[in-house]
C-alpha cells in the first residue's frame, strides 16, 4: 500500500489572533511610552526654571552681602534692596528687609534679608534669606 504524502502549504502573514495580539500589544506599549515621555519632559522644564531660579537668588543675595562687606553703615541703607523685579523670561524676584531686636541671648538686633524668586510654571519657587548684624570682626 502506497501512503499519500500531502505537503503543506507554508504560512505567509498573520491570523487574525496574532494580528489581535499585536495591535493590543501596540496599544498599551505607546501611549505609555509617550506619557512618560511626556512626564520626563515636564520634569526636566522645571528642573532647568529651578536652577535658574536659585542662580537669580542667590546672586541678589551675593550682592546684598557685598554691600554690607563693603559698608560699615550698610544697616542704614539695606532698604534700598526691598523691591519686586520683573525678570526676563517670566521670573520674578522680591527681596524683603525686616529689623527684629533682641535676637537670641544676646539680644542683639538683626535684619532678615530675604529673596524669593517665582515663576508661574514653578509651584513654589525659590527663597534664601539671611540674617545681619552689627557685629564686625576684627581681623588684622
């Protein structure tokens, strides 16, 4: 007896599962990769206002405490730095002076020097403050 010996045909292309499977595959694969794109992308424009930000503070702050470096009377005068500025690019810096007295045990009095820089896509912005004495160290 003589066996039949039928060859079959070679596949070519998708079913209709495998086609299935793949477009669900596709469909939770990209949007989550877009989103996170989208996430890091975010993250990454506040990141860089964040810097930029504190470069803006804390260069009004050097500049204040050159001030007093440079002026034994600068006590008189620090009010000349409470302002708000406009800044380039959206930012915007205030710098507030307030004299408290009687500070700690000695009971000295001492300015608060604070500057805080904001920007509307910042959900809080950036703030340094110091505090002044009159207290002169006497170096040779």
């Amino acid at each position: 007896m003589k066996t039949l010996k039928v060859k079959a045909k070679s596949q070519k292309g998708l079913t209709l599962i495998e086609l299935i499977v793949v477009l669900v595959v596709i469909g939770i694969i990209f949007p989550t990769i877009f989103s996170l794109a989208g996430v890091f992308s975010v993250k990454a424009t506040e990141y860089m206002l964040m810097q930029e930000a504190n470069y803006l503070a804390e260069m009004k702050m050097e500049e204040i405490l050159g001030f007093k470096t440079l002026n034994w009377d600068w006590y008189k005068r620090i009010n000349k730095y409470v302002k708000t500025e406009s800044l380039s690019r959206g930012f915007k810096r205030t710098v507030s002076v307030n004299k408290l007295k009687n500070w700690g045990k000695a009971g000295i009095d001492y300015w608060e020097v604070t500057v805080t820089v904001t920007h509307p896509k910042l959900k809080k912005g950036v703030n340094l403050a110091v505090r002044l004495t009159q207290y002169y160290e006497n170096t040779p």
